[in-house]
C-alpha cells in the first residue's frame, strides 16, 4: 500500500517539474535574421526571425523528469492545432498563442524554460479560446466565444479563472486592454457590438450594431489600443478598420473589399506598433497590411506557402513595444516572429 501511494505522488509530482529542469538552447530564441521586405535594394523594414510550433522551437525541451513523465505516461502532444490568437511581452520572454482545437493557451515562458497548456482546472479545458489580451502587470485575459466569458489569469498561476459578466456576452472574440481606463475592451461578434468592462466584470460600456454606416459594425472581430485614446476594430464584413474613442464615438475608417494590395478580403488581426503604423492581417490574402495613422497602405507582406513570411489563412497579430511581431499563422499551425526595424513615411 505504502508503495503504491509514493508512486501515486510521484506521478502526481512529475508533471511539474517536466520543465524546470529543462535544456537551454544552444541559440537563444529570437536572436537570428531572415527574409526581409521589402525586397533589396530598397531598405529592409520588417525582418523575419523565426517561427514556433511547439515548446522546442523555442528551446523548451523537459529535463530528465520530463522523461520519466513520457516513460511512465506517455508523451503529451504539445504543439499547437490552430493557433488562433498570441501576445507577447516585449522581447519575446512570455508568449501566450489561444488555441480553440486544443483546447487551452499555450504559454511558453522563455525566462524559465517553461511550457504550460492553460485550463479551467486539471480535469476542465477551455471551449474556444479565440481572443487574448496581455496587461503589463502580467495578467492574461481570454475570450471564450464557445463558453461566452472572459476568463483571467496572473503570471504565476496554473489555472484561468472566470471574469463575471452575467448575461452580456454572446460571442465574445477579441480583447484589449485599456490601461488608462482600467477598462476591458470585447468585441461580441454575436451581438454586432463592441462592450467594455471593468476587470470585476462589471459592464461599462456598450455601443454599436450590425449595419454599413459609420459607427455600425458587421461581424466585428479583433481589436487593438494603440494608446492614444481611441480604439481599432477589425470590422470584417464591411471590410474595413473603424477607428472609435474609448467612449465609443465613430472617428474615422479606412478599407474596402477588394484583391489589390490595399484592400480587405478578410480582415482579421490589428495592431499598432511603436511608431503608431496600424498592422492588419487578411487571411484570404495570406499575409499582413502596414498602413499609416490616416488608412494609407505602406507595406504589405506575405503570401500562401510554408516558408519564411508564407502563410496560411493567418488570423491574429500582437506587436510589442520594442516592434517585434507575432503572427498566429493559424492552418501551419504555427506562430510567425518578425521585427520592425525601418522608419515609415
């Protein structure tokens, strides 16, 4: 009896120290150079790094109890199915990727050389993870579109918790988080609308309807604060990006459906680098739009393939502060890192 138990607290014991043992890479992550665009000779501005499928891309492999783990019960898949969604902190130390086939958000803690597979609890995953949202004290915000919340969790925590919004959510996708306001942004694709909460859960805000003109939105999915007051929503079947104040007043929008560069086939992903330039991912183009503060395009890169800057109906992007990009390459099951380093006009 005596032995059974102490193998029953090793084996519950093992999971958790998979990784704390783990290898360093030969090569730090994030520290080599590719492809860049545009083509030479005109100056490179976004470079391509490197790209990520699974914790040992990023030079996260388990130590010798990680491999006792597998012996004793059996391997876990760890890579991703459909990467959907990814934030970052600056430099690349912490990356979250929302994954709705698996089930979970991949974290992937470079810092500690730890991989985590985040759920509800041990025995509870996710439904459809499709939104994340980073704040810089650490703490992680999920949208849940199949379960209808948002659910949180801190930097050093095993198991997401969620937010309580009572009945204001039907199809929660995207999230952002305004810092200045303390307020939690959620585009409800199920309600054409945009809603804003307090991080108890608390409803403050709530605008917008299905329709075509300005202010009304029609399958709206992503969003980005680019820290200037106002609000960028990726408004997917007018195919456009409207640009809203935090208290919800229609500003300005730019796109229109079309297949020439510049235009939006399906408008997923925004972003806002450091430089206020807005990033757009269209998964029907197979790549990224650059444009200016005013919607004028500035760069566009990407196509359909496996390679360096190829995707495969991207869908979610996060720049960080220091301008390095990732990009949830969704059907290649993998995540895009690539950097910024030339001036706009």
């Amino acid at each position: 009896m005596h032995r059974r138990r102490s193998r029953l607290l090793w084996l519950l014991v093992l999971p958790g120290l998979m990784y704390a043992c783990a290898t360093t890479p030969d090569q730090p992550p994030f520290s080599t150079e590719g492809r860049v665009w545009p083509d030479p000779p005109d100056a490179p501005r976004i470079v391509f790094v490197q790209s990520f499928a699974q914790p040992g891309d990023l030079g996260i492999r388990p130590g010798f109890w990680g491999r006792m783990v597998s012996v004793v019960a059996g391997s876990r898949n760890e890579a991703m199915v459909r990467p959907m969604d990814v934030v970052a902190t600056p430099g690349g130390g912490m990356i979250y990727v929302a994954d709705p086939d698996a089930r979970c958000v991949h974290r992937f803690d470079l810092e500690r050389s730890r991989y985590d597979c985040l759920q509800l609890s041990r025995d509870q995953s996710l439904g459809s993870p499709v939104g994340l949202a980073l704040t810089p004290t650490g703490r992680l915000y999920v949208a849940d579109s199949l379960l209808r919340g948002i659910y949180a969790i801190d930097e050093g925590d095993k198991y997401l918790e969620r937010i309580d919004t009572g009945d204001n959510l039907q199809q929660p996708t995207g999230v952002a988080w305004d810092e200045g306001g303390s307020i939690l942004f959620v585009t409800d694709t199920g309600t054409q609308s945009v809603k804003a909460f307090t991080p108890e859960g608390e409803l403050a805000l709530d605008f917008g309807e299905r329709g075509t003109e300005a202010g009304q939105v029609n399958f709206p999915t992503y969003l980005s604060l680019p820290g200037d007051g106002e609000l960028l929503v990726t408004d997917s079947l007018n195919f456009r990006i409207q640009r809203f104040s935090t208290d919800g007043e229609s500003l300005h929008a730019f796109g229109k459906n079309g297949d020439r560069v510049g235009d939006f086939a399906r408008p997923k992903g925004v972003a806002v680098d450091a430089e206020g330039h807005i990033y757009v991912v269209d998964a029907l183009f197979h790549g990224v739009q650059i444009f200016n503060r005013q919607g004028t395009l500035l760069l566009a890169f990407g196509e359909q393939g496996q390679g360096e800057g190829q995707f495969w109906l991207p869908n979610g992007i996060h720049v960080t502060r220091d301008n390095m990009i990732f990009v949830a390459d969704s059907h290649n099951r993998r995540v895009q890192v690539l950097r910024y380093v030339g001036a706009g006009t």
